[in-house]
C-alpha cells in the first residue's frame, strides 16, 4: 500500500479552517489534509506528515474551533465543531542495505502503520477514541473538481497570460488519467516573495 497522500480519496491538499467545517457536517466525518505550520528542523526521525481532522461536537473541539466566527454564513445550523490531529512519520532503516521504511502513527494509539490508509482503516474498525473524543466514522472524499498540484503540467517556459499587483496567471495543462488533457489558467500569487499557487 502507497503512503502518498494524493493516492487518499479523503486528501484534500492544503485547505483551511472554514472549507474543513463545510466538508465535515456530521459527527465523525474526517478528512487528510496537508501540515501548513513550518517546523523547526530537528535532527529527530519523527516530523508532522500531515493532520487528520475530524468534525466532533462543541464540547470535544480545540478552544479555537468551539465558537463559530460571526460572518460563517452556516452559523445557525452547524452543529459539529472540529478537531485535528497531526499525524507523525517515523524513518528507520533496519540494515545498511534496505530501503528507508516509514511508518505513521497518531498520539494516543500505541500501534505504527505502514500507511495513512492502514492507520484510518484502524481508527474506523476497532471505533477508537482519540484525545479530546474525535472518532472516525466516515471518510469524505475529494469532489471531482478539488483538483492536485500533481494533476497541472507547466511548460518548460512559463507562459503569463496576465498578471496584476497580486500575481499573475500563466498557462499550464490539466493532465487526470483516463481523460483528455486541456490547457487551463494558474493564478500563481507571491506573499512575501514566496509563491502560492491556485487552480
């Protein structure tokens, strides 16, 4: 089994907070989403790989997720609240001679699985009860429009079709097995001098 993420249905990339609490409207919904905050590099074999976020009732969130903003325009009807957990990777090789072997594993369960996918399908079967009372019950998959970085193709040299005081859009490929590669605009905006790239 693959530890990739984007090979994960439930992988929805680098979202925020409000988008989580659309896709997560009932008790035990979850979903895998990408570790944003940078880490201070350590010399550790254990890092962040990504967070696994599941939507819990208002008793059970993190003291930022229990009250809703005034402008959530669901506010009224929204009866879960969120709660996330990082899920960590561990890099060990057992001789000289093989492969790096990666493992993954979540605060308050004690087992390491060889993939995101073993540890959620864990979660779900034996119903366990993580920190703060997130329980898994249903994986929500990616819509066939929530697209990934690994799907657009850019041309060797980058073809602006505009640009503004934000960023600017250049031309690249969308390219999903089984269909019809198309060209397609990338808003690639710059905060900071970094690049930060939207389809």
């Amino acid at each position: 089994m693959s530890n990739l993420l984007t090979e994960l249905l439930y992988f929805h990339g680098t979202v925020d907070t409000r988008e989580c609490r659309e896709l997560l409207p009932e008790i035990g919904d979850f979903l895998i989403r990408n570790h944003i905050r940078e880490n201070e590099k350590s010399d550790s074999s254990t890092s962040v790989f990504c967070v696994l976020t599941v939507a819990v009732t208002p008793d059970q969130a993190s003291a930022q997720s229990k009250e809703l903003p005034d402008n959530y325009s669901l506010k009224d009807t929204c009866i879960t609240r969120l709660k996330s957990y990082p899920i960590f990777t561990t890099s060990s090789k057992k001789t000289k001679d093989e492969n790096e072997e990666q493992t993954f594993k979540i605060q308050g369960v004690p087992d390491k699985f060889a993939s995101i996918q073993s540890l959620c399908d864990h979660l779900i079967s034996t119903k366990h009860v993580l920190a703060s009372g997130g329980s898994l019950m249903k994986p929500i998959s990616r819509q066939p429009w929530q697209l990934l970085a690994k799907n657009i193709e850019y041309p060797e040299k980058e073809i602006v079709l505009g640009k503004g005081a934000y960023g600017r859009v250049v031309k690249a490929k969308l390219v999903r097995e089984g269909k019809e590669t198309i060209d397609v605009a990338v808003k690639c905006s710059t905060e900071n001098g970094d690049a930060i790239v939207s389809f």
